[in-house]
C-alpha cells in the first residue's frame, strides 16, 4: 500500500459514521457483514493481492468494536443519571458561554450521586444556569443538577455525557483551586485576546473575527450565522487548515525575518502550532489542521516531504480512536471531506481548465501573455479550490443540515482571496493593540463578507432544502453508481456521468418529494427530549402547537422545519409557560417570520418574548382566568385553545381528523363533551380522568420513565412514543386517507 495510513484513516472514519448512523442495534450486524466481508478478501487470491481491501475490513471490524467498548464501559454507566436529580462535585474544564439568556459551563464531573445512591465519577458534562456564576476555570463547584433525559449526537460528539441544568444557581458552592494545569493559561489567553477584539472593534466585527481566530461562535448574531450557512461561508468562522495554514506561514515569515536559522523557525512554528490548538480548544477541526500542520513542519525539519493523505488519515485516528463518538461531530466531517477534495480534486480541476486556455488566440493577449496567464491560473486554481470543497462537502451537507447551498461557489470566490488579508490585519491589530488604518480595514474586510452572505441568502433559490426521508436513498444511489462506475472498464467518461446523474436525480427528488407533499397536511410530534413539540404543515407554512423539550434538542425542531422547507410561522401558540411546551419560543420567534401569535398572561412570559411576539403580524393576547377558551383559525381549520392554572389543551379538527393534545396534570373531566371524542391523542404527562377519552391513536412525548404507565391506557399497536430518537409523522392525504410513520434522527 503506498498510503497505509489513509487507508485505515479514512476507513475508520467510514465505519464509525455508518455504525452511528444506523445506531446500536445494527452494530452488531454491521459487523458481520464486515466479518464475511474479511473472510472473502482473505481467501480470495484476487482480493488479497489488493492489500487496502482486506486491510480496510479489517479497519472497519476494529472500529465496530471500540465503538461497542467505549459505549459500554463510558457512555451506558451515564445513562442511568438521564432525567434524574444528582448531588454534583465538580470542575470547570473549559470557559462558560452565554447563549439564549442563559449561561453554560462544561464540567468535569469528579463525582455525582443520585438520591438512591447511584455514583458516577469522572464524567464530562454540560451544565446550564439561569443565573450568571462567579467562577474561573477549574475552579471546583458543589450543588444539585436535574440532567436531561437525552444527549443530542452534537454533544456527544464534544465528549459530553450528559446535560442539564443547576436546579438551585443561589446554592451553588464555588471553591476556589490555586493549582491550574498548562491549559489554564491557554484558556486565559484566549479570553485576554477576545476581550482585546472587544475593546477595538465593535460588538458586530469583534465577534466575526473571535469566531473567525479563536472558533468562539456564541456572540455571533443567529441571522449572520443563517446568511452565512445559506451562502456556503460558514466555514469562514470555523478554525480550520486554511486559517491554520495562514497563520503559521505569517508565523514562519516574520521568525525567519528575525533569526536566518532555519530550524530554529521550523521549532518555534511548531510551538505556535500546539499553543494556537489549546487556545482553540482543542476543537476537532482545528486538532486534524493542527496535526497535518505539525507533520508538514517536521517533513521539514528532517527535509523530508510530508504525504498529504497520509497525514489526513492520521490526524482522523488521533481525533476518533480516543472517542469514536467525534465521527458525528459535524465540524470534522466537513473539515475532512473538504481537505479530502481539495487534495483528491483541486489541482487535476485547474489543470483541466488550464489545457483548454492553451487553445485560445494569442490576439486576447499579445503583449502581455505571461501576465494574463498567471491571472487566469490564479482564477483557476481559485474556482478549482471552492469547486472540490463544494463538491466533496456536498453528502455531509445534506446529511447534517437537509440543504445544498446553490451559489456557494460563487460567494467563496468572492470573498475567498480576502481571507488572508483579513486574518492578517487581525493579528497585527492584535499585536500593536489598535490602529485606525488596522481596525478600519478590518471593519471594512468583515462587513464585506456579512453583506455578500446576506445578499446571496436573499437570492432566489439560494438554498435547496430536502426532506429528511429523501436524503439517504439519494446518497445511496449516488454510492451505488459511484461504485459501479469505478468497476466499469470504461473511463472516459464516467466523471461526467456521475456528476449529470447525481444533479439530475438529486432535482428530481425533490420535484418529486414537493408534488407528493403538495396538498399533503403533515402532523409532526417531534423527539426533543422531556417535552412536547408538536407542529401543523402545509404548503411550506407551520402551525406551532406546542414548541418544548430539553434545552439542548432545539436544532431538531429547527432542522425538521428547515427540511420541510418551512420558511414562514403561521401560527405559534404560547399557552403554557412550562419548559416542557414552551422552551423554544424565542428562538422560534427570532429564526422565523411569524404571523400570528397566540399569548395567554402575558406579563407571566419573560420581557423578550414579549417584544418578539409584539413584531409578529398579529399578536393576539388573552387572560386564562376571564376567557380560557380561544379559537383561532388557521388556513381552513379552527384550533381550540384551553389553558388555566393546571390544565392545558389544544383541539382540532382537519377535514374531519380530530387532534386532541394534553399537558401533564390534564382533567379530561374539564373537556368539552365533543374533545373527547378524537382520531389522535397526543399525551406529555400523566392525565386524570383517561377513561372519558375515546381516541384510535396515542402519540406519547414524554420520558422513557413514564411509557409503561401509558400502556394502560390501550392497545400496543396504537401507541407510538417520541423519547427514543424518533419522531412520529401523521400525514393526511385529500382523500382522508391516513398514514402514520416514523422518522428516525441521525446526524443532528
């Protein structure tokens, strides 16, 4: 094998992926496909002669198994602590953010204990407060935490255990420790540098060029952060190889500017290096950067050429083997299969494009020909650069976010060739503390970028949603041909079928998926943890009947909308403020147009929400204890509303399917005689009174805990359940035929 290492890099990486995805029930299975998979390769002469085919199943079946042992031994004695209330001993391992008014802190958990007396010890976990705590890193912090009932696959991905929230921030003992580790000081120096940018710069620039430097995202606005994923720029604010590579050239120039000995520089970069990824965080994108980086100096020092592939399939075991739970982190897998295009596709593009400008009068350029070649090569290897990565990102961006950017090529050529002189004149603004001329150019540079996103996210057709069910058959097929074109003897010309093929069925599936949902009313219950979101579709528009669940779970709501190609809120109703079915308001009413809003006691809700729902096109308010009855209509439907105290239900009827939804602590006694009577029965809680409900099918959101006492309630077959990373899809067709389905998560 001339590239081993990419090989078994690039293999492990795969499996991982497709294990998670398919999720541990499959595991077992995945693996002995593998298994035979081995066998044949090994006892086929042709095969073994190809030393990569068994060798990569080999990989794959390595990656099966640490996958099982580090769920089983890390990951499932955490479980247990899901939805419970523990007493926590813990440290502050990184920075605390604030986000959505409020503020998180990563933890390492040195001991949790359950009030039954369930121990866990050393155990990463992400902790929430309503309130602001005074507390540096690593500093030791006591009290009581009430963790989530799930982990969304993000957090996994970051090393996280479990998440949850302090139940009592006033209680909370912080102790003071005087012995830091080294990566204190990076921690340290990565807020010095932050707050330097904040200090220069206003709050707008300062948080682009954080998030551009040192990968802190959170003070970045959510609609910068929309216009750039819309446009395909969002890898700009993500530290990657290219802002790596930037910053270690300007590292390599101005060390040997200073001291001629060369390897001297080659060492200090070295160092720059390992400090750069520590201030970051260690974050996987810049960890596989970093480690390239690092082997590319070394090659140098020992004058010896670096192998590129092989230093990418390093760097992907380095980040996966210690946790293989990294391979849904999204930040990797772009980072990879961007660097992978780039390294597979982006030279043999300029080349292709450069032998046809061979052919072209010499009249275009008689005098200056040199000149005007080296700017049309340059032009080239630009496109052939945003081309690759667009391309090769193309599968991870469908599978993660459900869209394709249309002009990301074209906002990547237009702001590309900026990057560097941006991300130079930040750290020279950083360096001399200030300067009109640094700060303006730096001002000027961002804007420029901010308003190119926002000008392509508004253009038509900048971003081509798909429907999550449409996703995996599309990639299958686009694999399957990829796979048999590579077995076809003939080559000629199986690039452009693959391309022509995949575009034309990838526009096809979608047609297709939109006629088919056109005059389609879809009742969506979606997984959010401990709590229950509940959403109306039809023609691109939704009605929120309920929007809670777990802090942390807000991109499922968010990703099923945008893949539904839902761009506008008809209908948001906020008539009960527990978290469990209000939890996502503000995001909601900030990431989406609303027209109408449905607000009971509204000086209860937070001053936020009241300002959001005020810009909503109608803003319909109501006192619970006067009229705790409301109807509003919603295209050709009426939903009932009934909220007081203790109870809270929604009631429609769709063409004749009735929706009857129930909060915790519900009296069916309370109903009105004809909401008894319903279709489908949507439950999160235990209800008094459920024998007066006549109902065909239950729908239950609620936690793994309380499934059991549900089944009381009527046959297996009819009841379906949120909490085990599925949502439940109710579709109505126009000739009132019905059809229930689940939609599994992955990747999100």
């Amino acid at each position: 094998m001339k590239r081993p290492l990419a090989v078994i890099g690039y293999t492990y990486l795969a499996a991982l992926t497709v294990a998670l995805f398919l999720g541990e029930g499959c595991a077992g299975w995945l693996g002995c496909v593998l298994l035979i998979g081995f066998a044949i390769s090994m006892k086929s002469k042709r095969l073994r002669c190809i030393t990569a085919i068994p060798v990569a199943f080999l990989t794959a079946m390595i990656a099966i198994l640490m996958l099982s042992l580090y769920t089983a031994f890390l990951v499932k004695p955490s479980i247990v602590f899901q939805g419970q209330t523990a007493t926590a001993e813990a440290e502050l391992c990184e920075l605390p953010y604030q986000q959505y008014e409020r503020y998180y802190y990563p933890l390492n958990a040195l001991e949790l204990k359950t009030d039954d007396g369930t121990v866990l010890a050393n155990t990463k976990i992400l902790v929430s407060s309503s309130k602001e705590l005074h507390i540096d890193a690593f500093d030791r912090l006591s009290g009581r935490i009430h963790f989530s009932s799930s982990i969304s696959d993000y957090q996994s991905a970051k090393g996280f255990r479990l998440t949850g929230y302090l139940t009592d921030p006033e209680n909370i003992t912080v102790t003071a420790t005087a012995d830091k580790p080294p990566f204190y000081y990076a921690l340290a120096l990565r807020r010095y540098l932050s707050g330097v940018f904040y200090d220069i710069l206003p709050v707008k620039q300062a948080s682009f060029i954080t998030g551009m430097l040192l990968g802190d995202k959170t003070g970045i606005d959510s609609s910068v952060q929309e216009n750039l994923q819309a446009a395909g720029l969002s890898h700009i604010i993500v530290v990657s190889g290219v802002h790596l590579s930037i910053l270690t050239g300007l590292c390599l120039f101005v060390v040997l500017r200073i001291s001629r000995h060369k390897k001297f520089s080659i060492l200090i970069c070295f160092l720059f290096v390992c400090t750069y990824m520590a201030v970051t965080g260690f974050s996987t994108s810049v960890v596989r950067a970093g480690i390239m980086q690092l082997l590319v100096l070394t090659g140098l020092l020992l004058r010896r050429q670096a192998e590129p592939f092989n230093s990418l399939g390093l760097s992907v075991l380095v980040l996966t083997v210690p946790n293989p739970y990294a391979a849904m982190d999204i930040s990797l897998l772009l980072s990879f299969s961007a660097t992978f295009g780039i390294l597979f596709a982006a030279n043999k593009m300029a080349n292709y494009a450069l032998s046809y400008t061979t052919v072209l009068p010499p009249l275009l350029y008689p005098q200056k020909r040199s000149r005007v070649e080296s700017v049309v090569r340059a032009f080239f290897n630009l496109l052939s650069v945003s081309l690759s990565a667009f391309l090769f990102t193309i599968p991870v961006t469908v599978l993660y976010f459900h869209r394709i950017s249309l002009y990301a090529i074209l906002s990547n050529m237009a702001v590309s060739a900026l990057i560097p002189l941006l991300l130079t004149a930040a750290i020279l603004l950083l360096l001399l503390h200030g300067g009109v001329i640094l700060s303006s150019i730096v001002i000027f540079l961002t804007d420029y970028i901010i308003a190119v996103s926002e000008q392509v996210a508004h253009w038509p057709y900048s971003v081509l949603q798909l429907s999550q069910r449409f996703i995996p058959w599309w990639l299958l097929g686009v694999t399957l041909l990829a796979v048999i074109l590579l077995l076809c003897k003939a080559k000629r010309y199986r690039n452009r079928i693959f391309i022509l093929s995949s575009v034309l069925s990838l526009v096809l599936g979608v047609t297709l998926t939109d006629l088919l949902n056109e005059n389609v009313v879809r009742i969506a219950v979606l997984d959010t943890g401990n709590g229950a979101s509940v959403l109306l579709l039809q023609h691109n528009h939704a009605a929120v009947l309920s929007c809670g669940g777990d802090y942390n779970r807000y991109s499922a709501i968010k990703s099923y909308l945008d893949g539904t190609q839902t761009q506008t809120l008809s209908l948001l109703l906020l008539t009960n403020r527990q978290w469990a079915f209000s939890a996502y308001a503000e995001r909601l009413l900030t990431d989406y147009p609303t027209e109408t809003v449905l607000l009971y006691d509204q000086k209860r809700w937070p001053l936020s929400i009241q300002q959001l729902s005020r810009n909503a096109e109608s803003c319909v308010s109501c006192d619970s204890q006067k009229i705790p009855l409301q109807q509003i209509v919603y295209d050709d439907m009426t939903i009932f509303c009934y909220e007081d105290k203790t109870h809270h239900a929604v009631y429609t009827d769709i063409n004749g399917y009735r929706i009857l939804l129930l909060t915790e602590e519900a009296d069916a006694a309370l109903l009105p005689v004809e909401w008894r009577e319903c279709d489908l029965l949507i439950l999160h809680g235990l209800i008094e009174n459920k024998t007066l409900l006549s109902y065909d099918t239950v729908i239950i959101a609620d936690k793994n805990e309380n499934f059991r006492k549900y089944l009381s309630l009527k046959d297996k077959e009819n009841v379906y359940r949120t909490y085990d990373e599925q949502h439940i899809i109710v579709r109505l067709q126009p000739d009132h035929q019905t059809e229930i389905r689940r939609e599994y998560l992955w990747l999100s």
